[in-house]
C-alpha cells in the first residue's frame, strides 16, 4: 500500500505514473483465446465439450451440458430460507429500478412535414455469463438477467462453469426467470453463445463479467455478437473525514479488495491520523478474513491512501474514474456533484458500496479500469435498440430532395443524388 500527500512537491507525477499501473491479464491469454475461439467456430459442441473437459476436468455430453428445469428448481429448494428472501428482495428493488430506465417512442411532424421519429425495441437473444469460479454469485444472475427481462429480452440463455451448481445461483436464476442454463465456462462457452454449438443457439449480446479469459472473448466476438463491456478488476475510492468511524471505511475497502489480487481500493481523506486508524483497522481485519489473503495482495500491490483536502476529492476521483466511490461524510453532494467519472456513486456513512452490490437496485455491472470516462454500468438499455423512422409526402420531399441531392453530388456518390433527383423529375444530364 502507497500512501501520497497532495502537498508534496511530486504529488502529481507520482499519483499518475500510480494510474498507468498495469493490473491487466497475462500477455499470453490473448493467443490462448484465439484458439479456444477457433476450435469452437469450427468443431462446434463437440469442442466445446472437449475443452470442458481440459480446462474444467468435467466430462459432458450434449444431453448433460444443459441443466434441467428439474435442477433449477430442486435447487432454489434447497436455497435457505433467508437467502431466497434476500434474493426476492433484491430483485424486486432491481425490477423496480429498471423498470424506471424504460425510454419512450416519439413521433412527430416537423416543420418540413417530414414524419419522423424512433421506435424502441428489445433484442432477441442475451446471453448472460455467471462466474463460477471464486464463489457463486447469485447477484450476478439477478444484474445482469433481471434488466433484460424487463426490457422485454425473448430469450435469456446463462452459462456458468461447470460443477457443482450453487443451489443460490439457481435460486437467483428461477426468480429472475431464466430457464436455458448451460454448464460451460470460459472462453469455450462465450464462443458457444456467440456462434452457437449443437443445442446451444446462438445469441445477439453477451453480457456478464468474467475472468481475463471470459474478456478476451468478447473483445475478440464484438461484431459477431455485441458485449456489455470489457470488465477489469475491481475498484473502489472512499472519501472519508475523521467523523467515520475507521472499523467501517476499513470494511468498505476490503469489500473490494477480496474480490481479486489485482483489485484496488483508494482512501482519500484529509487526516493522516485518521488514515493511520484505517490502515490498522484493516490489518486487524486482514487477520480474520476468510478472504484475507487474495485482500491483503489487493491492499498491498494495488491499495492507496491520498492525504488531500476534500474540496480537491472530486478531480482526484475523476483522474481514478473508478468504479465505485463512497463519499462518507455529511452533505455529500456538495463534493459528489462535481464528479463526473464514476460507475456509481455511495452517498453518506450509512451507504457502503456493498448496498449497490446486492439490494439498492441500481446495478453493480459497471465500468472498471477507468472506463467511467465514456462508459455507463449495465441498464436497460443495454438490451434494447432504437430504429428511426422517417417519412415524407410530395411536399415534404420537395424540400428535402434538392438538399440531398447536393450532399451526394459534393461526396461524388451519384447513384445517391440520383435516387432524389429522380424523384424530383430533375434528372441530371447524360454524356
């Protein structure tokens, strides 16, 4: 863990060569998924079976790659009681506020008479990939599924490693109504979604984090399909005065920290002392954790505490642009409203990150590696298209035509002015 002092003399240089850091995957994952993606295109399910059994040590076949309507609901039985409560809760809040996000048609007639306006509509297929690996993550089911079946999507197919199946994920997986569960993981199984793969159909948008594998497949398959983003590891910025209590700040950048070594949490505040009560307090917890040791490598080769005053938090936040940030503090907005790079914003010392994670009901797919510079986090309108339509009668056309037929001349595109011109009956001459 580094600490800086925005003071010092270096501050802005050492904060970012910081930023430049590399926290990105293996050079070599790239070629690997190239192959994966190829002997997939080409050898379709059985290769896809043949790579589950190399990369996952499972032995499938077609009739088993598909988990059942019999297991999903054998396992959302066996999900404890509290937990299917939890998850109802959550996605009701998460149905609830994308339900919020739904755009509206327009139409209208301009002054020209042209009709024009756009319609909405949701795609077809959405594939959603649900890590396996670490943990289960029945959250992740009910972000990245529930918005899309609000937005109308027809068919919803998840993957998720191969295994055991958590009962919580299927759990999540019937409330959110998803019933086509295939059991492949990896870049096989983006593969699958993106080209199909004997039973397995092919979808139009994949969506969903994964490992560095998962996202060098949809980078590789954007075009074949379209993809939600390009997820990176994990991140979070606390702003916090001295009034916090440092126990609480210490948890909310561990939240971030345990999801990966390569994970990163910054503290800025304008009290060292108190900077110093948060370290120790996450030494102290470092020492229980069950998650402790991918936190600590996070803390350690990725964490950092900026010393600044807090009316300079905003621009720091927009040079992180992370994925999340907390200001902990009283009347929050005064400082959060100058922010304009962040996935989602934790207002106040009663809303930890973890809230927007599971049950607030905004969505916890959001932009990483300073991608909230031109990104948004998941929303119903990753799953819906706008076409636009425009119409022109006689007189409309004859104030239009003219113009167009200008442009496509000046750009020498003569089959274009010729589709207005004719129409005007003003046929330019030939020879």
């Amino acid at each position: 863990m580094r600490r800086f002092d925005f003071s010092d003399p270096d501050f802005a240089a050492a904060f970012r060569a910081f930023l430049a850091e590399d926290r990105g995957s293996p050079a070599d994952v790239d070629a690997s998924v190239v192959e994966v993606l190829d002997a997939v295109r080409t050898g379709g399910i059985q290769a896809v079976l043949d790579l589950t059994r190399r990369f996952d040590r499972v032995d499938l076949t077609e009739q088993t790659v598909r988990v059942t309507a019999e297991e999903i609901e054998a396992g959302a039985a066996q999900t404890p009681a509290d937990v299917r409560e939890a998850i109802a809760f959550a996605a009701a809040r998460i149905r609830a506020y994308h339900a919020r996000q739904r755009p509206a048609d327009q139409a209208w007639t301009d002054e020209a008479g042209v009709e024009l306006g756009w319609r909405w509509t949701p795609i077809e297929a959405v594939g959603v990939y649900v890590p396996g690996g670490r943990a289960a993550y029945p959250s992740t089911v009910l972000m990245n599924a529930v918005p899309a079946q609000v937005a109308g999507v027809d068919r919803i197919a998840m993957v998720t490693p191969p295994g055991k199946l958590q009962p919580a994920v299927l759990a999540a997986a019937k409330e959110a109504g998803v019933t086509e569960i295939w059991r492949i993981g990896g870049a096989q199984a983006v593969a699958a979604l993106a080209y199909g793969a004997g039973p397995i159909q092919p979808v139009d948008k994949i969506v969903g984090p994964g490992n560095a594998y998962v996202t060098a497949a949809k980078r590789r398959l954007y075009g074949v399909v379209g993809i939600d983003a390009l997820a990176g590891p994990s991140e979070i910025v606390v702003v916090a005065d001295n009034q916090n209590n440092p126990d609480w700040i210490a948890a909310d950048l561990l939240s971030q920290a345990e999801h990966d070594p390569a994970a990163q949490s910054i503290l800025i505040t304008d009290d060292p002392a108190f900077a110093d009560a948060v370290e120790a307090a996450i030494i102290e917890r470092l020492k229980t954790l069950a998650t402790g040791q991918d936190a600590a490598a996070s803390w350690r080769d990725h964490g950092a505490v900026i010393i600044a005053p807090l009316d300079e938090s905003p621009a720091l936040v927009d040079a992180i642009a992370p994925e999340h940030v907390e200001f902990a503090l009283d009347n929050p907005e005064r400082l959060s409203d100058r922010v304009r790079h962040a996935g989602a914003i934790f207002l106040g010392r009663l809303t930890p990150e973890a809230i927007g994670d599971y049950v607030a009901g905004s969505n916890h797919v959001l932009p990483t590696s300073r991608a909230a510079r031109f990104q948004s986090g998941l929303s119903i309108y990753d799953f819906l298209k706008r076409t636009s339509i425009a119409k022109c009668n006689a007189a409309s056309f004859a104030i239009l035509g003219p113009h167009t037929a200008a442009l496509a001349t000046v750009e020498g595109l003569p089959a274009h002015a010729l589709s207005a011109q004719i129409r005007l009956g003003r046929l330019p001459s030939e020879g």
